[in-house]
C-alpha cells in the first residue's frame, strides 16, 4: 500500500477492535510477561455501568484507555469517549433544566478493580 492510500483511508473509530482466539490472547499476554518484570504486568476489570454510560454519550463510538497513576501513586487506567474523528468526548452541550443550552463534562473513567495476572 502506497503512502498516498493511507492518508486517504479514513478511519474508523466505532469499529476499531476485534475478536481474538483465545491462543493469540493467551501468547500476546506471555510476550508482554516475558518482557517486562512481573511488577510491570496488570491486569483490570472495569464494570459495565460505567462502560455503557460512557458509550451512551451523545457521538461516542468507543472508548480510549490511557495509562496513569492515581493519586496513591498506583498504576490505573483512566478512559474516556471518543468521537467518530477519535477525539475526546471532554465537553458536551446539553439541555439543562430549564430549557437552556448549556456545556457539561464529558464522562472520564478510572477506579478499576485490579486483578492479579493469570494464564488465560
């Protein structure tokens, strides 16, 4: 593929990700312990309340996770909405109560629950 075909590829954010066999998961998180120590390997759980009310904001087509430290000096995640340009959801112009238009924050997610790494 030519330099120019790939600037005018658009792409498309809601449909980024895809299934994976358990294998390639179970291979791909093995690379990952074998090259980093086992202090650096995470994993975590994020529940679903908090997913969909993030993809039920209005435009968001998915949802970026970065990595961060909280506040107890522990590494998180912290996620946010994404536009269909793939930017982030930080602001969104509502309707308040009333009737008016007025700008709110867009929601942003941490506080996962760690889990310890595993063998898939």
């Amino acid at each position: 593929m030519n330099k120019e075909s790939l600037v005018e590829q658009k792409i498309n954010f809601q449909t980024a990700g895809e299934e994976i066999t358990h294998e390639l998961a179970a291979k791909m998180i093995k690379n990952h312990h074998d090259k980093y120590s086992y202090d650096e390997s995470h994993s975590y759980t994020i529940g679903k309340n908090i997913l969909e009310a993030i993809l039920a904001q209005p435009g968001c087509v998915g949802i970026t996770f970065r990595d961060a430290i909280n506040e107890f000096g522990v590494k998180t995640l912290v996620y946010v909405g994404v536009d269909n340009k793939g930017n982030s959801i930080l602001e969104l112009t509502t309707v308040n109560d009333h009737g008016k238009l007025a700008v709110t924050h867009g929601m942003i997610g941490d506080r996962l629950l760690p889990v310890v790494w595993a063998d898939l």
